[in-house]
C-alpha cells in the first residue's frame, strides 16, 4: 500500500503532462494575435 501511495502521484502528474503534449499536437495551432485573453482582446476592441 505504501508502494501504491508513492507511485500515485507521479503517475498522475505524468498523464496530466502527456494529456498537455496531446493537446498541442491535436488542435491546430491558433493565429498570430490570439495568443491575448478573450477579455484583453475585448478592451483593445477586436
């Protein structure tokens, strides 16, 4: 059990980092410019 409660964890973490990699190589990469909060974007009047 002491083995499980130590291994957890960084397993966890793992997917959590692999699911990230995923996602940058699932979506497509986003236009120049995008890359500003949705609410920035609205104060700059886009």
């Amino acid at each position: 059990m002491a083995v499980l409660a130590v291994l957890i964890p960084p397993l966890m973490l793992g997917v959590i980092l692999l699911l990230g990699r995923y996602e940058d190589l699932v979506l497509p990469p986003r236009p120049p410019g995008t890359d500003l909060p949705e609410s920035r974007l609205r104060s700059l009047g886009q």
